[in-house]
C-alpha cells in the first residue's frame, strides 16, 4: 500500500509540473502575442526547465528553399553553425521525416541511431531526441526539437507533454509568420510607392524641358516674329 501511494504521489508530483508547464507556456504566449518568431524563446525555455532538457529548438519551414530553419532563441545551442537548415528532402532527417509523416519521433541515442543525422546529434551534443511536428489544422509550419545529452533521458509522458506544448506553440508561430508576411507586404507596399513618386518626378522632368522650348516657340509664332498668321492657326497655336 506504502508504495502504491508512493507511485500515485510520484504521478500527481509529475502531472502537477506538466499543468504548471502549460501554464508558463500559456501565460508566456499571452504576454507576447505572436509579434515575432523571436518570442518562442520563453516557451523553449520553460520546456528544457521542465523536461530537464538540455536543448529545446523550433525549425520553421522556409517555403522559398524548402528547408527547415532553426530559429534564433533556440535554448541550448551555441555558435552558428549549430543554427543549421534542413532539407526537407533528406531521407536521413528525423525532422524531415516528422514533417512529412505528421507523426512525432523519439530516440534513446540519437548518436547512434540509424533514424537521425548522427553529424546534428553531435554539433548539438544530445543523445536523447524528441521531435513532434508544428500542426495548425490541415498544415504543418515545422518541428519542435528537444534534446537532452543523457541517453534514454525521455519517456511516453514527455513526448505527451512537448505534443502539447507544440500545439499550442504551432498558433503562435503561424501568428508570427503572419506577422512577419504583412510587413514584408507593407514593404514591397512602401518600395513601390517610392518607385511610382520616382517615376512621376521624372517623367516630370523629362517633359518639363521639351515643353518649355515648344511653348517658347509657339509664343514668337503667335507674337508674328515669324511671319504673318492667319485666325485659325492663332486658335490652334493658342490651343
């Protein structure tokens, strides 16, 4: 009975820190609603807190290239070269293969697994791996990445809990990637504007010049300088 309450109290302890978990990230989401990608930063912070995790990253698909793009506040790597791109046609990639199969991954040692670039598992000194996709309804924007450099370091209940926390997360990127999209438009927007003024300004110029040697000349022609001229032609010179 002792340790049956023992194994209940050691459940309620870990889902007690799962709820306190999707309440950071709630509360994280609600002070910075989406105003650039930048803000996942505070969610990948509160999950390595409560996983233990030594590495916590969003990719963000990059639909001009294809890849999988780490985002900048990714908790855990260092140097840029570990802010690496994914193509999303490589067979190797367990982040590709996530992103196309809609269906989370996880490894024990992802060093040595067939299933994962041992080269990424290395530059970002992780052996646990848990990867779950970025779904907001019939699409998918990316993956979430948590690493840990213990093998074995993640279970059923963790890869539970980062699901959740990415679906809440995926909002949250898609509201920044909007975000993002209206200014580049608001951009283009502004950059054409400028051309048309530039256009106008010009055009301006270039008639100004030919048209001030035509009414000149029209002017000593109506003056007679140039001859007589009859009241038509002083009509249509005048038009």
């Amino acid at each position: 009975a002792m340790e049956e309450l023992s194994q209940t109290q050691d459940r309620l302890i870990k889902k007690s820190r799962e709820v306190k978990t999707l309440h950071d990230v709630a509360q994280a989401m609600v002070m910075r609603p989406g105003r650039d990608i930048g803000s996942l930063g505070a969610i990948v912070a509160i999950v390595a807190r409560a996983l233990e995790a030594d590495l916590v990253a969003f990719l963000i698909l990059d639909e001009g290239t294809g890849e999988l793009v780490t985002q900048p506040g990714a908790y855990g790597v260092e140097g840029d070269d570990a802010y690496y791109r994914i193509a999303l046609t490589d067979p190797r990639s367990s982040s590709a293969r996530v992103f196309k199969t809609r269906r989370p991954f996880m490894s024990g040692d992802g060093q040595n697994d067939p299933g994962v670039i041992a080269s990424y598992a290395k530059l970002w000194k992780v052996h646990s791996l848990l990867v779950v996709p970025l779904l907001v309804e019939d699409r998918v924007l990316g993956v979430m990445r948590v690493g840990s450099r213990r093998r074995g370091a993640f279970g059923d209940e963790a890869l539970a809990l980062v699901s959740v926390v990415a679906e809440e997360a995926s909002i949250l990127v898609e509201t920044a990637m909007l975000n993002q999209k209206l200014a580049q438009t608001a951009e283009q927007l502004a950059t054409l504007n400028r051309m048309k003024d530039e256009f106008v300004s010009t055009v301006s110029h270039e008639f100004k010049t030919p048209l001030t040697t035509i009414t000149g000349f029209v002017s000593v022609m109506l003056d007679g300088e140039t001859g007589p001229v009859t009241e038509q032609q002083m009509k249509f010179l005048s038009i």
